[in-house]
C-alpha cells in the first residue's frame, strides 16, 4: 500500500540499515559470507570523523549496508536491502552477532499514525533472516525541502 500524498508529506528524510555490531570477529568474514561489499565497517577503538568537524572512537565494531532510494516510503528502503540480501540463506554465523535493520525516520508532523509503518511482505523478509527491526524516529521543525538540503547524503 502505497503512502498517501498527506504523509509523504510531512516526511523529511528515510533510510534504512542492515548490519550486525559488537561482533568480535574480523569484518572481512561477514563481507565473504554475504558476498557484498558494506556500505561503513567500524572498528572498535578506530577514529571517525564526523562532518569533517569532531573525531569520534567507534564503541563496538559495527558492519551495515544503507539503503540508496530517495524514496518517503520507509517500506521501499527495506525491500531494497531485502532484494540485495535475497542470496543469503536464513541465518548468519553466530560470530557476526544478532542481525538488524534500523530505520532512521524524520517528519514535520509526528501526530498519531503519523509514523512508518510496515508492509507484511516486508516484515516476512525481516523475519526470514532472524533480523531485529529497530527505529530512530525523529520530529524536524522544517519542511521537506529544507529538510532535505540540510540532510542530504
């Protein structure tokens, strides 16, 4: 079901994540066994730094692959990682840890049944890999447009 003109709206900025953190093994055996190259690799204790501006230790090592749509519809950012991972088989090696998905949510109108929401196929497709689903959902004071400038990337 497709999101109304209404809600997209009010949405400023989606995407969506698949990645495992606080796995003690070596990064590369999780790029092998799914076969794709990650989107970020974070090292425990590596600096990163943020907006060109302040350096940060990574906490935990941390694998994920990132949605690439410009889509509002938080639903066609997962089918995407979904599509992407479609080869890989139900489970992962318990090495890599527990896999999730993140959604990073942002709107201008956070009212009741104003946030994502999931399409059954899509949480099939969770479910088919033992993923968690996690949420950041945030409130802007901003519309889209500006929204979207000042969060591109």
């Amino acid at each position: 079901m497709a999101i109304s003109d209404f809600h997209a709206s009010t949405i400023v900025r989606v995407r969506a994540y698949f990645g495992f953190d606080s796995f003690e093994c070596d990064p590369d055996a999780i790029t092998r066994f799914i076969g794709i190259q990650p989107d970020e690799v974070g090292l425990k204790g590596a600096v990163k730094t943020v907006r060109g501006v302040r350096e940060i230790r990574w906490p935990f090592n941390s694998w994920s692959l990132a949605s690439r749509r410009e889509s509002k519809d938080v639903n066609e950012h997962l089918r995407e990682l979904i599509d992407r991972l479609s080869h890989v088989g139900d489970s992962f090696p318990t090495e890599f840890g527990e896999p999730s998905f993140s959604v990073l949510w942002k709107g201008n109108y956070l009212y009741a049944g104003s946030g994502p929401f999931f399409e059954a196929n899509v949480i099939a497709g969770i479910a088919r890999l033992k993923a968690a689903l996690y949420q950041d959902i945030y409130q802007v004071d901003q519309g889209p447009e500006e929204g979207n400038a000042a969060n591109a990337g």
